[in-house]
C-alpha cells in the first residue's frame, strides 16, 4: 500500500490522521509522514499490513444515506 493510497482508505472510512494515530499507536506526524511518502517502503509495508486488518476487520464501512 502506497501513502496515497493509505490516505484513501483513511478518508473512505472518515478518520482523520489522529483517529487512526490513535487506533494504531503511532503520532498523528507519524501517520501524515507515510501518506506523503516520507518514510522508507518497509516502514509503509508494516503499517500498511496493520491499517488493513483494522480497517477491514473492525471498522464498518461507511454507507451512503438514503434521501
């Protein structure tokens, strides 16, 4: 998973950069730091793989409303 496409998944599921900081265990600057690709591809790959799992497993995702 790329830092795009962390921030995709992070927005498709309305967390804000803190929330999954928080969720994770990692600084919101951590987090802000992958999306933009700061951080080397093994850092990016190990967090990836955790994102995905909580993501998935845990958090519903989010629905359209109906008018």
């Amino acid at each position: 998973m790329t830092g795009a496409e962390l921030r995709i998944l992070r927005k498709t599921h309305g967390l804000t950069q803190r929330a999954l900081a928080l969720l994770l265990g990692y600084t919101p600057n951590y987090i802000a730091r992958l999306e933009r690709g700061d951080i080397e591809r093994g850092a990016t790959l190990k967090i990836s793989q955790r994102v995905e799992k909580l993501i998935l497993l845990i958090l519903p995702k989010k629905s359209s409303k109906k008018a």
